[in-house]
C-alpha cells in the first residue's frame, strides 16, 4: 500500500499524531497506517504467520480495528496494549485496596495510559464519626477531588486520561456527587455516573414526590445542564452482564460504559466496521465474510491478553484469570445509509439486532472453539456457563464501545451513534477539522440516476451549509439521511436496546438532545430507558457546553482549524 492510499486527510493526521510509534526525540518512527497494522499483526500473532495474514487483512482492508491502545502500543516501547481497568475502593485509608492504595494503584496505571473507573459507594458519608482520630469524615465528594487533583499531573501520551467515577443513588451524599460537575470545567478527569437499582426506580418513576423523585429529577437537572452524570442501572447489569456471579456484584464500569468490570479486570476491545459488509445496491449484507472477519476479530483479541502487561498485578492477574474480550462495531450509520434504512425506525431496529445477534453468535462459537483448543478460561468455575458445561475460552465476547479516533481512520460514525451531522466540524487534539460524510457524498454522486435533475447538487449544499438535509424546506430528501437531531430521543433508546439485548456485556451510547429539550424530556428518556432494558444511559443536549467534541457548522468556536483535513 502506498503512503495514504485509501486512506483520507484527516485519518492520515490521526495515524501521525496517535498511532505511530515515535522515537526518543518525537519523530515517528512509522510513516504509513501499513507499517501501523503490520507491527501489531506482527505483535500479536507472533510467529504464525497465517494468523499474522488473517489479522493484516481485515485491518487493510478496513473491517476491524483493535481499540486505540492495542493500535498505538502493540510492538512499540509502551507495554499496555489493553486499556480501561476498573479498581475497588475501600473505606480506610491504609492498605492494598484503600483509598490511598488504590490511588496509588491508579497513579501507576495512568501513567502508562489506562483509563478507570472506580465505586466511591463504599466510602462513608461526609460528617460520620471517624473513631480513630476523633474526627470525622470527609465523604466520597472530597476524595473524588484528591484524584482528579492528582490525575491532572499525569499525563498519558500527551492528553490527559479517563476515569469515570460512580456512586450508588443511596448513598447519602449523592446529591453532593451530583453536583461536582455543575460548573463546567470541574473535575476535567472523571466523568461521573450514578448508580441505581430496580426499586430505586420504581419508586422514582411511580410517584410525584420523595426522595428518589428527588434525586433522580437532580441527576436529570445535570445531565440536562451539561451531559453528566450519567445513570448505571446497576440490577439490569447483573441479572444480564454479570458472567461471572461467583466473583460477587459488579459494581462499576470502564470510563465509556461499554464494560461492567468486576474489581481488577480490565476491556480488550475491538470494534467491527459494519458498514464494509454491505454488499453492492445495498440490498443485503455479507454475513458469511462478516463471520470470517467475527472469528478473526476474536482470535486477535484472545492474543491481546496472552501479551498485555499491567504494573499492577492485580489487574494482570484478574484479566489472565477472566479473559474477557469485548467485540463491538463501528459504521452503523454508514451500514444504515447503504441499507437506504432510516436510522430509529422499527426496520432499523431489527436490522441491527439481527447484525449484532450475529456477530455475538459467531463471536460466541469463535471462543468454544478456541476452549476446545486451549481450555476454558482461568475463572471458568465462578460462570454461568459452568452449570451447563459450555465451552468458553472467554468470559465474555461482545459489547459496544464508542469508538473515537479508530472510526475516524475508516471514515465512518462511531460505534453505533447516528451521524452527528453530514457535514461538521470536530476538536480533534485541540484543533478543529470539518468532516463530511464520505459515504453519503459518494452514494449521492454514484446514484446520482435516482434523483431528478438538479437534486444531488441540492443536497449537497445543504449537507455544506447546514450539516443536514431534512427540514430544509426546499424539496423532499431521502428519508434516510438522517442526523442524530433527526432522531428521536425514544428512538435513540430503541437502538441502544437492540444492540444491548444482543451483546453479552454492556453498551456506550449517547441520546443526543436539541438545545430545547426540557428536564422533564431527560425524565422521560431515563425511565424509557430503563423499562426497555438498557445497562446505562448518557445524554447530552447539543450545546449544553461551551466547550464539547463536535459541533455545527455554525456553532464552532474560534479555535485553529487544520487545513488539510476536510474530507
């Protein structure tokens, strides 16, 4: 492949500033996304080279990706080629696993790049007698604010990292908790999420005033002022996501949500680009190719924990010991826009159930193969499957992570997110890039034959002038193009849905929100949400912060704009 073949402006400046690995001095070492996927195939794979082939092809050919840090870190000088831990905290302040340990634990992760999360549930409430100074205690809010304190010194590869930090609506602090981030740029490393059960939201939904009203009206107010916290539905995650109930509850999730970790484990992740497998018209997808890929995607990431290290122990340990690998996609949008399918609608809906119930199913079998080969994994006995004596090499396979920069070097949305607009602009480190959907241009321009004379040019000043088609109250566009303002909240929650009742682990999704939703619309969606089965919810109403990831045209602010990336 030849230096940026395939690939386009921008995810060429994404390989340069994350992915290649660089010297002493800064300079890269590496100067194609080839030499990128031959390194970590190489990595990863070892001498086989069939599996070095097999992992080689389905990144070139831009089908499946690892997450960022495998992609960045595999075969390169930095040892963490797996990401997002979750640790426990305990309320002392000395030992293994207390307040100071564990931030001692994290320090040493952070420096090599791990993200976290953590349950601040644990710790007693602010004013409680503390018998062995004679004192009392501070509460969860104080210590939240000692490791924001001290995670803003450490740097993870020139940016700073994610934590996500949870407490149990129960607790008595929690509208402290839900506070902390009321004023926007507090607590620049956590985000924050608030933990809830079953008849916490009984309660809350079923009447119009008390205490759980109370607070979770509060968790909306915020979420509504600023995108946090969000809400973990802590029974859902355990009756459903827990594979491993003999290692007890979980408790607390990686920073993006997408994996319900027990104590000391840790995400592998990879995503799929769906959008690849739609074949020629739009018609149907390639399922037979997307197995292939599926098993291939899993073999590739059962060799990450074989490889990866961790300066704590613990973790290494626990992730040997779970063997836990979590397969999600990219390019939904995309796969939709091809499929010519509207993006919430009930067809939709059931088509990426039955995408995702496929590649679980395929990903499943994947891992009783690799148990037939390999054994079980470590913790096997602690499973649900060992009642039943399924073969599994892996506790569990899939789920669906956000996919930030790695979907940007395919050119597709990130993770199962609608398209934020078709034509927009992105803070991309600290630089603002315009994007334009290139799957959308490219199927107006070579479909031009559909439409009558004049409507593709149309369209595309629309999608350069406004980001969107509909509402533009010039001609009728397709139904299909669609932006994440276009959708529902409702319909943003059904998606969600279908993906989370088809993964084994957890789902990251954002229900995006116009300007003008209401406290009461984010009510709404949270109790949608939970009677639909969803392990989380996170919304963001656009504008709701003067700093954010992605913009309107109009919107963006004066920061530097890259000259060479739009697509």
């Amino acid at each position: 492949m030849a230096t940026g073949e395939r690939f386009s402006d921008l995810a060429l400046e994404i390989f340069k500033k994350r992915y290649y690995v660089k010297n002493e001095q800064g300079t890269p070492i590496e100067t194609t996304p080839q030499q990128v996927f031959k390194r970590v195939s190489a990595a990863l794979a070892g001498d086989n080279y069939g599996m070095r082939s097999r992992f080689l092809s389905v990144m070139t050919n831009r089908q499946f990706l690892p997450a960022g840090r495998t992609l960045a870190n595999a075969g390169g000088p930095t040892s963490l080629i797996a990401s997002c831990v979750v640790l426990p905290i305990e309320d002392s302040l000395c030992g293994e696993r207390s307040i100071f340990g564990t931030l001692h634990d994290a320090i040493r992760l952070q420096q090599v790049g791990s993200g976290i999360g953590f349950d601040f549930s644990p710790l007693r409430p602010r004013g409680t007698p503390a018998a062995r100074t004679r004192g009392v205690a501070s509460g969860p809010c104080s210590f939240i604010l000692v490791y924001d304190t001290a995670f803003g010194v450490v740097k993870q590869q020139g940016r700073n990292g994610a934590n996500l930090g949870t407490l149990d609506a129960g607790h008595p602090d929690v509208l402290e908790f839900v506070s902390l981030k009321s004023r926007e740029g507090t607590l620049r490393n956590f985000n924050l999420s608030v933990s809830v059960r079953d008849d916490f939201m009984r309660q809350a939904v079923g009447q119009a005033s008390g205490y759980e009203r109370d607070v979770l009206w509060a968790i909306a107010r915020g979420a509504w002022g600023n995108g946090e916290p969000g809400l973990l539905f802590s029974d859902t995650i355990n009756r459903f996501h827990n594979p491993l109930p003999g290692l007890g509850r979980i408790f607390a999730t990686n920073p993006c949500g997408e994996q319900a970790l027990h104590a000391y484990d840790a995400c592998n992740l990879g995503s799929i680009n769906v959008a690849a497998f739609v074949e020629p018209g739009g018609q149907s997808a390639d399922f037979r190719l997307l197995k292939e890929v599926v098993y291939t995607a899993v073999d590739m990431l059962d060799a990450v924990i074989d490889r990866l290290r961790f300066p704590v122990l613990a973790v290494e340990q626990t992730v040997r010991g779970n063997r836990r690998i979590g397969l999600g996609v990219m390019g939904v949008a995309e796969y939709l826009f091809k499929r010519r399918l509207r993006y919430g609608t009930r067809e939709a809906v059931d088509e990426v159930g039955k995408l995702m119930r496929w590649i679980t199913s395929c990903a499943q079998e994947r891992s009783g193969q690799l148990a037939a080969l390999h054994g079980n994994f470590p913790n096997y006995s602690f499973s649900v499957y060992a009642k039943d004596g399924v073969l599994r090499r892996n506790a569990s396979v899939t789920c669906c992570p956000p996919t930030g920069s790695t979907s940007l070097l395919y050119d597709v949305t990130g993770g199962i997110e609608p398209a934020f607009r078709l034509s927009y602009e992105r803070d991309i480190c600290g630089r603002l890039c315009r994007i334009k959907n290139p799957t959308v241009v490219e199927m107006l321009q070579r479909h031009e034959e559909e439409f009558s004379e004049g409507t593709v040019t149309r369209l595309l000043a629309e999608i350069e002038a406004r980001g969107r088609v509909e509402g533009s109250g010039l001609f009728c566009p397709p139904d299909y193009l669609v932006t994440a303002e276009d959708v529902s909240p409702l319909q943003h929650v059904d998606m969600q849905a279908a993906f989370q009742r088809a993964c084994e682990n957890t789902v990251s999704k954002t229900v995006n929100l116009p300007q003008s939703a209401s406290v009461q619309d984010v009510l709404d969606i949270y109790r949608y949400a939970w009677e639909s089965g969803v392990a989380g919810i996170t919304i963001y109403r656009n504008n709701s912060r003067k700093v954010q990831v992605l913009y309107d045209i109009q919107d963006a602010p004066g920061l530097a704009r890259c000259p060479s990336c739009v697509l």
